[in-house]
C-alpha cells in the first residue's frame, strides 16, 4: 500500500526535487495547511517571511536573476495573492523562472462569494506563461512539476492555485517530478549563414559588438572576436559584468541610464553583432542603417527589435567561437581606436570628482568608496531611479561580483528584497542594497526581515529629497512643471535604528567611508542615508557637446550644467583617428545621440533605455552563478 501524503505537502516535496532551498511568502488562513507542510519540511526548506507579499515575488524574482535557478513564492487567497503580481510582472519582463503558489478558499467555498475569495486564475492569466487552478488534490504534485517546467521552458512565472482542502487531503506519495529529464539544448552554427556574416565582417569599415545577458557564459569568446575584428563592445543594462569594466574595449552599456561612450557609438556603426538581447529602444540606439548579424536561441527574436543581414539561431558562446575564426584578422580601425578614446576620456572626467567637496555630496565619491571597499565577491541589489544611473556608469563590477535589477519592468522597492535574496543565496559574501529614498521608502519595511533572519546586509540610502529620474523626465522631455516629483526629507538612520539596524547618516565621502568601516565589524543589517546633491546626472540622450552639429548655445549650458568642460564628443576622437589612419573624414561622421532627438522628443516611448535580455537560464540540479539584472524607470 503506498504511503499517504498531504496534498500540500506533496507540493513541497516536488519543489524541493528541483533544487528548491527556500520559498518566499506571507501566511494567511487559506494557506494554512501549506505552512503546516512547512513546518513539517522545515529541515529541508527555509521559510523567509517577508513583511509583504510583494517583496517575496521580488526576491524570488531575484533568485532566478542570481543564481539561473527557479525562484518560489507564495501569497494567501486575495489580497495575499494579488500583492504578488508587481514581483510576477518583474520576471515576467526579463524573462525569468518563477514560481508562484497561490492559496484559495476551500472547494466547497468557491464561487460563493466567501471571504477573501475571488475567481483568482483571470488575475494571473496575463503576467504567466502558465497558469492553473488545481481540480483535486492528486494532481497538486503533477501540476507543480509542469509548473516549474514550464517556467523554464518559457523564461517565467508560472502560478499555481491550491484550494485549502487540497492541502489537506490524503494522497499517495507515489509522484516522481521530471528533473532528470531535463536537458541543455545543443546548437550548431548554420555554415552558410557563417560565411555570410563572416564576408561582413571582412568588409564592414566600424563594426561592434552589441550583447545581452544572453552572453552571460560567453565571455570569452566576446573578447576573442573583439580582439580579432577590433570591434568594440557594447551592452545592454543587464548585462554590465560579463566583462570587467576596465576591459579597454568594453565601453559599457547603451541607453539612458549608460555611460557616455556606450551610448554614442552605435549612431557611427556600419556593423552589429547583436548577441542574445532583446533591447527595446533600438531605433534611439543605433544606425538603422547598419548591418547586423544577430545571435539569439529564439527565432522569435530575429529581427524583433532592427532589421537584420544574418540569423545566427545558436546560443552565444558556439556562434562567437565559430565567429572568431571566419574571417582574417583586421587592423584597428579609425572607429575602434576612437571608441577606446572616447571611454578614456570618461573614465577620466568621472574620476576627477572622486574626491569632490561639493556639498550635498556627488554621488562620485560615494561610488568611489564603494568599489574600494566591496569585496571581489559583493553582491548587490539595485533599486530602480537615478541610482541605476549612478550604478551603471560608477559602479566598476569586477571578478565574481554580482548585481541585479528590475529591469524591462524598472518597479521601485526592488532593492532591499533583491538584497535579502542575495544573502540568502550567498550567505558569506558581502551585500549591498543600493536605493534613492524614493525606492526605498515603498519596501523598507523589508528592513524587518533582514533584522528577524539576522542578515548583514549594508543598505545604502541616497536621500534627494525627489524622485530624481522622474525629474530629469519631465524637464528634459516633456519640458513641464515639476509635478509630483518632490518627497520629503526624511531621517531613515532613526527609522532604521528603530526597526533594530544599526544606521548612519553621511553628508562626505570621509563619514561614508567610517560609515562602511563600521559596518564591516558588526553583524546587524547596517542602513546609510546619503544626503545626495538635488544635481541631475549628465543626461546621455540629450547630449549636447558637439559645436560643428548642434547649436552651440545649447553646448555651453550643457557643458556649464553637467561641469563637462572636459568631455569631448566621440566625432571629436573619430575626427582625429581618421587623420590618424589617413581616412576621409567624412565618412562615418560620428553623429551623436543628440542628433537624433528631433526625431524621438515626440514619440510616445521616450526612454532611452537598454532592455533585458531574453534568454534566460535553463534548469540547473546545482547551483549556477548567472548575473542577471537592469533597469529604466
């Protein structure tokens, strides 16, 4: 006679058989008997209570952009449950595995109008690529098993809703989930396809490399087809950390929220390779003009986002490595030699205000002491506004560091339960939550949860007394009134202390550094308030340095706004490789980002910002270091 099971305990079985640890949630009555398999579990699964179901959805959202595994969640029938949906929505947009258990009313209560109840399947049917209501108790360990697949099929959450009663049966323990079954696809390079790009290759005269978090195991071969058709690179949000920074031919991501020279370059190509990405604001981003020969593992992607000469269907590290050796190598280029300039010159006038004393402080300084002090493996969850600005560009990712964000979906609030996962996965490395008080302010009650788990995670505050990326918006492309954006000042130190943190407020690059100093000798999750200038970061799509293209009235405010006397325009190093290399200069004038806002100041999706990438990670029985994360707001 085979053993009996409860139903909810069966579903915890199933999920702990796919390398499931911890699960994420909040109780409520309808889901009782599956917090009674909880505790019945508890030595083979950590329950973290978070203090709203929203931030569980985040973290586990998190855990799936950490780690490449599946993520768990739960919320309670109706408020419960649809205080999960923001989080779903996250891996919804940057496409990837989680699940989400859902609590009901008893059978026999549904559909009558019951307390908390509600038709909750219709609720999920949009953000989930699979979405089920379970008929009987014996299906509860199947279903979850085809949950968890599908999510991984298809880079998402999928959600599973379990009637109180079902949790309680009786049902055999004769289910065997499917996770031996699952395998890698294995991909092979279409040779006629290679040939073409490779002819590309050899004739294009400005060729780069554009590439997603779909070349998250590809480093390498990024660099060895750089090397050799001296191209340089370029990446979405998501992807900032395949490559180390200093890397001289990385020249950071594209977009609103990139660095300078990440953000002019792709006007002056006349070739992409566009590897696993799926960025949303191309027509802002590159030359339309431009060949492009992409690389993704999803049909569906090729020629999504820009016209394409060549479809690579192959994961990223196979076509690079086919790439790398299909044509001869080629001589640096005026284009390539100018791209390598263009981020020294950036690198250069960022560091020169690392010791600032302008007053509020810039967020130079902060940034500064940060990449100091952060160990080689610091992890970092990122919260979405003007610090992922700040990040992207100061932030010099490095070894085995990690970071995450909320991406295609940019929700606020995602920094402190991205920190809680990171801890949770990484209990021995350094954590960070980086934050504006807007972010913060929405989930920093999840300050509780790292105090009752006990987690050292040093959250970072940085107070401007607005919504800083909202401002920039409604200044620089809606040209309105300030409306909404102000907040108000706050002292987050003596809320924190109140919550059981130890906390600090920072008005120098000196007291932010005792600050962390401090924070390294005790054990206690550690909040530090910045008090951050109300100073706008240099705006990448308005981009104003260029005299011989733009109107030099609008030149000189810039330049006097952003203290850019030192940045030059990439036309201005392409000019000089030309005659460098003995090129007409003419040719690929080196246009840049500015000179496309005309064209874009009207349209009804403004941002210019790089989107995830859509290739998520498959299912892995161990663990897997795949950083993942983003952002726009």
């Amino acid at each position: 006679m085979a053993k009996m099971i409860s139903g909810s305990d069966a579903v915890l079985k199933v999920i702990r058989q796919w390398g499931v640890k911890h699960i994420y949630g909040y109780p409520g009555g309808s889901f009782d008997s599956t917090m009674n398999a909880i505790y019945n579990q508890r030595k083979d699964l950590e329950f973290i209570q978070v203090r709203h179901e929203e931030a569980g959805a985040l973290a586990a959202t998190a855990d799936a952009k950490l780690t490449g595994k599946i993520g768990v969640c739960f919320g309670s029938a109706g408020p419960g449950a649809i205080h999960l949906l923001n989080g779903l929505y996250d891996a919804k947009h940057d496409h990837v595995p989680v699940l989400a258990i859902i609590a009901q009313v008893p059978s026999t209560r549904m559909n009558l109008d019951f307390f908390q109840a509600m038709d909750e399947e219709p609720a999920f049917e949009d953000v989930s690529v699979w979405n089920k209501t379970a008929m009987t108790a014996e299906s509860l360990p199947r279903m979850i098993d085809e949950a968890i697949r599908q999510a991984y099929k298809h880079h998402g959450p999928a959600t599973v809703t379990i009637p109180k009663d079902f949790g309680w049966a009786k049902i055999p323990d004769t289910f065997v989930p499917n996770v031996a079954n699952q395998v890698k696809p294995h991909y092979v390079v279409d040779q006629d396809l290679l040939a073409k790009a490779g002819k590309l290759i050899k004739d294009a005269k400005a060729p780069m490399i554009y590439f997603g978090i779909g070349a998250k195991d590809a480093a390498e071969e990024l660099k060895r087809v750089s090397e050799k058709y001296k191209m340089p690179l370029v990446s979405s949000v998501l992807a900032k950390g395949i490559l180390d920074e200093k890397y001289p031919a990385y020249l950071g991501s594209a977009g609103r929220v990139a660095p300078k020279p990440g953000a002019e370059i792709g006007f002056s190509t006349d070739l992409i390779v566009w590897v696993g990405t799926d960025v949303p604001f191309s027509i802002f981003l590159f030359n339309p003009d431009a060949k492009v020969i992409q690389i993704d593992t999803d049909p569906e992607k090729m020629g999504k986002r820009h016209h394409i000469d060549v479809p690579l269907l192959c994961d990223a590290k196979t076509a690079l490595a086919a790439l790398a050796n299909v044509a001869d190598e080629k001589e640096p280029s005026a284009f390539y030699d100018a791209a390598l300039a263009d981020k020294q010159n950036w690198l250069d006038w960022q560091d020169s205000f690392n010791d600032s004393e302008e007053m509020p402080v810039r967020p130079e300084p902060i940034f500064d002491v940060i990449n100091e002090m952060a160990s080689s493996k610091a992890v970092f969850g990122v919260d979405v506004g003007n610090v992922n600005i700040n990040f992207e560009r100061l932030l010099m990712i490095h070894d085995d560091q990690k970071w995450c964000t909320s991406g295609q979906y940019a929700t606020m609030g995602y920094g402190l339960p991205a920190a809680i996962s990171a801890k949770v996965n990484y209990p021995d490395r350094d954590v960070y939550s980086l934050s504006g008080d807007g972010g913060f302010a929405m989930l920093m009650e999840e300050i509780l949860t790292q105090v009752k788990y006990h987690m050292h995670i040093v959250n970072v505050v940085f107070s401007n007394e607005c919504l800083g990326y909202i401002v920039a918006e409604q200044l620089d492309d809606s040209h309105q009134p300030l409306s909404g954006v102000d907040l108000p000042e706050t002292d987050w130190a003596t809320v924190a202390k109140g919550m059981g943190a130890m906390a600090f407020t920072v008005r120098t690059k000196a007291e932010f550094k005792a600050a962390m100093v401090e924070a390294q000798q005790t054990d206690l999750p550690v909040v530090i308030d910045v008090k951050l200038t109300h100073e706008m970061p240099l705006s990448t799509n308005h981009m104003f340095l260029d005299k011989e293209i733009q109107d030099p009235k609008l030149v000189d405010e810039y330049v006097e706004k952003y203290q850019a006397q030192a940045l030059k325009p990439f036309s201005y190093f392409l000019k000089a490789a030309k005659e460098a290399h003995g090129e007409d200069i003419d040719a690929f004038s080196g246009a840049s980002a500015a000179s496309v806002e005309d064209e874009a100041d009207n349209q009804p999706v403004e941002d210019v910002t790089t989107g995830a990438s859509q290739d998520a990670p498959e299912p892995e029985p161990a663990d897997t270091d795949a950083t993942s994360g983003a952002s726009q707001h």
